[in-house]
C-alpha cells in the first residue's frame, strides 16, 4: 500500500457524486429484496424466503448481509 493509500481513498469518497450514486444503488438495491420478500430487518424473524438481513450502522447507513442462498 502505498504512502498516500488512506488519503487517496478518503477524499475520492468524500461529498462525490459516486457516494450519491452508491447510496442510491444500495437503498433501490434493498428495497427490491423488501418488496420480493428476501430480506428482513436485523432483529425480525426472517421468513422460508429471507436470503438477507439489512442492518443499521451507528452512522445510519444501511448494509446488506447475506443469509442464505434461495433456489
């Protein structure tokens, strides 16, 4: 890694159009599998169908985890 590797990577992220962008993708993304049933909140009973569990970080951003696969 390189000296500047932190840096780089914190000002390539910070206020960009690629966060918006990544944020939004993450929330349609989520909110497909809610609509399909395939995912639950972090501390719902997840169904046959749950295949992932959306969690809240203490920054209020949202993370998928995978749970299982669905055939």
């Amino acid at each position: 890694m390189s000296a500047h590797g932190d840096e780089d990577r914190k000002s390539a992220g910070e206020g960009g159009q690629s966060d918006d962008a990544e944020r939004r993708a993450t929330e349609k993304f989520i909110s497909d599998l809610l609509a399909r049933g395939e995912a639950v909140f972090e501390g719902e009973e997840p169904t046959p169908r749950t295949t992932h569990v959306v969690e809240r970080g203490d920054d209020g951003r949202l993370t998928v985890r995978r749970l299982r696969f669905f055939h």
